[in-house]
C-alpha cells in the first residue's frame, strides 16, 4: 500500500509541474535529438519542447515502475538505456570432422562463462532441404549443455555457389521453398530438443534483401510462438554501399530476430594482403553502425579466436594454439600494433619463404569486450569454441562476472 501512496504522491507531483508550465511554455528550439544528440524524425516547430520531453519521461518512468513494461529503453534504435541481468557470451560450437571434440573439450572447461552455444550442425539445400552435418552425437551434446543451463541454438548456413545457380538465392526467392526450408528447420530442432536457431547465410546477393528479411520474418512467425529464439549472424557495416553486406537489411531483420550478431571479424583474409583480423577500430565503427538500427538488447558484437598466416605460398587460416607453436618454433616474438590491438609476428619457413602471421588473443579480444560494456550491448559470440586463446575465459569472467 506504500507503495502506490508513493505512486500516487508522484501523479500529484507530476500534475502539478504540469499546471506550472504548461501555460508559460514557449516555443523552443530543442527537440529530443538536440538533448540526445539523436534524429527521431521529431517536428521541432511543434512548441512546448523541453516541457513535454521532461513530462514525458517522468511519466514515462512513473509508468514502468507501476506496471511494468518489461524492456529498458534500450530496447528501441538508438535511444540510451541499461540492460539488466549481465552480458552473455555465446560460443559457435563446430565439429569439422567426426571425431573432432575441440569445440566440446573447449565448452567443458568453461561452461561456467557459456550461456549459449551455437553448433554448426546443419546447411539449408537449394531445393529447402536441411542437410545434418557435424559430429554424430548431437544428443549428447544438447544433454551436456541443457544440464548446465546453458541454451543450444541449431546455426544453419547455406549451401555455396558451384557453378552459375546462387542456392540461397533460389531458396529465398520462392516463397514455396522458404516453407519447405522453415518446415525442416522446425523439424530439426524438435528433434534435438534445441532453444531455437541461428540463421548463417553468407555471402547472399544484394538483390535479394527483401527476400532474407521476408524469410526471417516467416521463420519468426513460425518460432516464436512457440517459446523458441530466432537469431541470424550478418556481415558488419558502415553503410549501404557494400554488396556482400547490402542483404542484411538491419533494421527489418531486428524485427524478426531475437538476437543479432554482427561477424566483426576477418577485417582482413584469405582475399587481402596481411592486417589485423579485428582492427578496434573497424569494429567499433562496425559496432556504432549496427546500433542505428539494431535494439541493444538484440545485438552480439563477434569475436574471433584465430589468425591468418601470409606469405607468397598463399593465405592459410590458423587456430590460436597452431600459432603460438609457429612462433615458438622459428623463435619468432609477438609483437603488438596499438593502432588496432592485434597482435602479430613475422617469420621466415624452412623454404626461405616470408610469412607474416595476424591473430587474435587475449589481449585484443579484452578490447572487444570493452565495447561490449560501453555501448552496452548483450554480449559477444565468439567463432569459436576451441580456437582461441585459452586466457580469453579470464578475461571474459574479468570483463562480464562470474
């Protein structure tokens, strides 16, 4: 009962405020993207400005702690708030052949820190098919992670381009197929007893980003109702312009997806010379842009756990423990780049041949994590389990908690 007295005595408070100003307020200058520094479409001629802002946010607040709304303000695009509850690390979980257990000896020893795992065990045919892939025993797996709270999201790629016929694009394009695949993707996780999916379509065209986002829209449709978590994976940005990552329509799919993470890795690769495979300063850039569209709540900043080894013998992608044995082996020292944060060596291989070697560690993955705090996101994934830096699980129980 005290409680709504005090509810009651704020109403009364808040009433009069409003009696007080109300009738003496002028037309102002401010709009709520001059006090934010943010564009909300507002009219700024529409008078009554900074009175109907602090109005509205005291009512506002008096109104969620009344009733509850269940979401911070962090919820919509672009508007500050503070998530509750901590950040999570997800762990792409992958099984390259049958016998690999790198990803599950990884999830073992750090189960502790792993909220969500998200195995690689599935890849959407051109013909909506669902093909299973990864190691035998998925059930174990589940049971595992299931007993230790931890949720199993099922990541499904698509099938890659062979010859003149895009798969994901057929896929995507035909409403029939986008049920066919919806309907084997439901299937798949009933029977494995999964929390949901995680949608990995790569490398899908331009033209077809109205087609993603009507595919995750009836995915969503299908799911969620059903008590299940739809999440996707997309290419980082800085604008529209790029193609590879012109089909991720942001602000659409933040409509259709509990989670989104953003693959802020392979700044450079197997299709460029040597550099840092996160640089800081790309992924921020990355970060800042997603946040325009993407709900805080929603989004997961990618983290990697692995490098890349240059030299005129070609790219070769490198995990993290591979790494430090090149290094220990030609007696070649780490050194660091503080423009990026990312460490790197430079060798030279029994044929007399230059590798440059660029990868992630502890150290630079810290400085991810870092973002992660300061805009206040979800969490991070990284890609993933068994790759990377076994200190990284310090610094993750350092940065998010225990």
């Amino acid at each position: 009962m005290f409680k709504y007295r005090q509810y009651i005595a704020m109403i009364t408070l808040v009433v009069m405020f409003a009696a007080v100003l109300a009738p003496a307020a002028p037309a102002q200058a401010f709009s709520l993207s001059d006090l934010t520094g943010q564009t909300t479409g507002s009219d700024k001629s529409s008078g009554n400005g900074i009175f109907n802002i602090l109005l509205g946010l005291l009512l506002g607040n008096l109104f969620n702690n009344m009733f509850g709304s269940g979401q911070s303000t962090g919820d919509k695009p672009g508007l500050p708030g503070t998530l509750t509850g901590g950040k999570e690390m997800m762990g792409f979980y992958a099984e390259w052949w049958p016998t690999d257990t790198s990803s599950y000896t990884s999830l073992a020893k750090n189960i502790d820190k792993i909220r969500t795992i998200i195995p690689y065990w599935g890849t959407i045919e051109e013909n909506g098919a669902l093909t299973d892939r990864g190691g035998k025993d998925h059930a174990s797996v589940v049971k595992y992670a299931h007993a230790n709270n931890t949720k199993v999201l099922l990541l499904v790629n698509n099938a890659k381009q062979t010859g003149a016929t895009v798969p994901v694009h057929t896929v995507l394009a035909s409403p029939a197929l986008r049920k066919t695949a919806i309907n084997n993707l439901e299937a798949y996780i009933k029977k494995f007893n999964l929390d949901g999916v995680n949608i990995d379509f790569e490398m899908v065209p331009a033209g077809d980003r109205d087609n993603l986002t009507a595919f995750m829209k009836e995915l969503y449709g299908r799911l969620k109702p059903q008590g299940y978590i739809v999440s996707i994976d997309v290419f980082p940005k800085t604008d529209e312009n790029n193609d590879v990552s012109a089909a991720y329509d942001y602000g659409q799919l933040a409509l259709y997806a509990d989670r989104i993470a953003v693959m802020t890795y392979d700044n450079h690769g197997v299709w460029s010379g040597p550099g840092p495979i996160a640089d800081i300063n790309w992924v921020e850039n990355s970060l800042k842009y997603a946040l325009r569209f993407i709900p805080k709540h929603k989004l997961y900043l990618g983290v990697a756990g692995y490098g890349y080894d240059w030299s005129s013998k070609g790219v070769e992608s490198r995990e993290y423990a591979p790494i430090m044995d090149l290094a220990d082996k030609h007696g070649a020292a780490v050194k660091w780049d503080e423009a990026s944060k990312s460490p790197f060596f430079n060798y030279t291989d029994s044929d007399g041949v230059s590798h440059t070697v660029w990868f992630e560690n502890a150290r630079s993955a810290a400085y991810k994590l870092d973002l992660v705090k300061k805009y206040d996101i979800a969490g991070a994934a990284l890609w993933k389990l068994g790759e990377e830096d076994p200190a990284l699980w310090r610094t993750v129980k350092e940065k998010f908690g225990p």
